[in-house]
C-alpha cells in the first residue's frame, strides 16, 4: 500500500516501519482503490514523565475519511492501536453499506 508518512521528534526503525507497512497491508482489504493514505508518528514532548507516542491513521475513499489516533508508550504498540480502530471504523462503515444493500 502506498501512503505519506511523517514524523515529529522522533527516528523510526526498520522493525517499526515493517509493522505499520503490515499494517496498513492488512487494512487495505477491507476498502476498495482508489484512496489516499497519510500516517502520522509523534513523539509528544510535552509529557513530563515516561514516553508518549502519537500514531495518526487517516484515509480518504472519495468524499469519506476514516481517521483513527491512538497514544501509546512505544511506536509499535502505538501502531497497533491505530491499526485496530480503524479496522474496526472500516468494518462498521462497510457493515453499514451492507445493509442498505
């Protein structure tokens, strides 16, 4: 899947980068081409104790966008967050189209 990613304060490892590629993989079945998809990863340094991740997941399917943010304490458990609420956003949304079929 193809997508836009942007980072704030913060590298990401291979290992990281291979678990939102497998992600986002996993997501692209449950909505049809064409749609366009931006990721977000951010280190939030406002917090002052322990480490704060951001993982923004946004898509946009013609005039709909699915968007999930989660915060988590390291990239990968932030990843999964995001990647469970927007499946779980996709399935409700197709679901609905379902119904009304």
């Amino acid at each position: 899947m193809k997508y836009s990613l942007r980072t704030e304060h913060i590298e990401l490892t291979n290992q990281d980068r291979e678990k939102l590629e497998d992600c986002l993989n996993r997501l692209e079945k449950h909505i049809e081409p064409p749609f366009v998809t931006d990721v977000t990863i951010a280190h939030d340094t406002h917090h002052t104790h322990g480490s704060v991740i951001r993982c923004v997941i946004m898509i946009e399917h013609g005039k709909k966008v699915y968007r999930a943010e989660r915060s988590e304490d390291t990239v990968q458990n932030a990843i999964d967050a995001a990647y469970a609420a927007l499946k779980s956003e996709l399935s409700d949304a197709h679901d609905r189209r379902k119904d009304h079929n």
